[in-house]
C-alpha cells in the first residue's frame, strides 16, 4: 500500500511540475508576441521595409562573356616645350647735349651818355647819399620824360615804386635774365604779363629815385642774370 501511495505522490508532482512548465512557457509566449506589436507599432515605416527587403535577394551584376579584360586607356602625357629666350639687343648709347647756354642782346633803352658806370663790387661815390657804395647798373642822361623803350623781347614782370630808386619797370627775358629800368614818372605805360618787343615804349624819364635825385635827369637800367648784377655794357648788341 505504501508503494502505490508513494508512485501517486511522485506522479502528481511531476503533473504539477509540468503544468507549472507549460504555464510559464505560454506567459514568455504571451510576452514575446506583446513587444513584438510594441516595437512593430513604434518602427518607421522605412524601417520594416528595410527589414521586410532584406528577405528578398539582391540581383548581382552580369559579367560580359567575354573573359578578356582591357585596361584603361590614360591620354598620352605631353610635356611643354621650352620657350625660346628672347635676348633683348644693345640699346644705343644715348649722348648727352647740353642745352645751349641762354643768352641775351640788348639796345640801349633811350640815347644819352652815361654819366655813373657799372661798378659791380667796386664802391663809388654817391653825390645823393653822400657816401661810399656799388653801382649795380648804369645811369644814362637823358631829358625828363624823355621816351624809355624795352631793351629786348620779353614780358612785363613787374611794375612797381621802389623805396630808393623810384617808379621801375622789370621785363623777363627768358628763365636767366631780367631788364629793369628805373627813376621813371610812373608804372602805368605798361601793366604786369604784358609781351614787349625791343624798342616798344614802356614808360618816360622821372625824378622818383630819392637815393640819386642829385644827379642830373638820367635813366638808370640794369641788367640781372638770376640774381647777380651784371653790366648792361656787356650784352650789348655791336652794330
């Protein structure tokens, strides 16, 4: 009696045992089949097609029946020629020429003789000032408001009254020399920028310049080279 109780006891565990299996196994079942809709619902639809594509084989590319195989054809490399070196030819050795020293020729500009000469850095008297100093040009006699004409082509420079030597009159000739003429009546004959040929009349003998009023009535004229006094005696032209 024991042995039977014992083989009822021993089967009804091992029923139990396998009730509690498939129990267990239907519940994984139940939650396997759960997160599958879970992770189905929340995939993209490009996602299940990429899963679902997978399944489908992919079609490999048809090799040509010929076995033979040519390789690729690279151009042809072509290097540069070199270009041909231009040699520049000699240049001519420029010469020089120096530009023909300016120079200038006067006439007298009224007849008369003169009556102080040039002195350059020689002193004189002087009967005015009563002292010893250089004459920077030369004073030629001649009646009051008698006729004063340019000494050569130029243009009027200046027209002024000088403190000491009276009303003047300065032509430009050329960039190098000057002509002035002083002790006039006045600057009005002529005005500043006006062309003068030689001989044209450019103002009248006067008794404005205070520092040679003791001489008799003269014109007194003087030559410039830049800014150095020369001898109006030596420009002018021989007949």
């Amino acid at each position: 009696m024991k042995k039977k109780n014992q083989k009822i006891s021993h089967s009804s565990k091992g029923n139990s045992k396998a009730k509690n299996a498939s129990y267990i196994g239907a519940l994984v079942a139940v939650v396997i089949a759960s997160l599958g809709l879970i992770l189905t619902a929340r995939m993209p639809d490009d996602t299940l097609s990429s899963i679902q594509n997978l399944s489908t084989p992919v079609p490999l590319p048809t090799m040509p029946a010929t076995s033979s195989f040519a390789p690729a054809s690279f151009p042809e490399r072509v290097l540069p020629s070199p270009s041909p070196t231009v040699v520049p030819e000699p240049e001519e050795a420029s010469i020089s020429v120096a530009a023909k020293p300016e120079t200038l020729q006067i006439v007298l500009p009224i007849e008369g003789k003169t009556i102080v000469p040039f002195t350059g850095e020689q002193l004189t008297y002087s009967k005015t000032l009563e002292d010893w100093r250089a004459h920077i040009g030369i004073d030629i006699a001649a009646p009051f408001e008698a006729e004063v004409r340019a000494a050569a082509d130029g243009t009027v420079e200046q027209a002024y009254l000088d403190p000491q030597m009276g009303y003047t009159i300065a032509i430009r000739h050329g960039e190098l020399y000057q002509t002035l003429y002083q002790n006039l009546t006045n600057a009005e004959v002529v005005s500043v920028g006006q062309a003068v040929k030689a001989g044209d009349l450019i103002g009248t003998v006067g008794h404005s310049a205070s520092s040679e009023l003791a001489e008799e009535s003269h014109l007194h004229f003087a030559v410039l080279a830049g800014h150095i006094f020369q001898n109006p005696i030596d420009f002018l032209i021989i007949p």
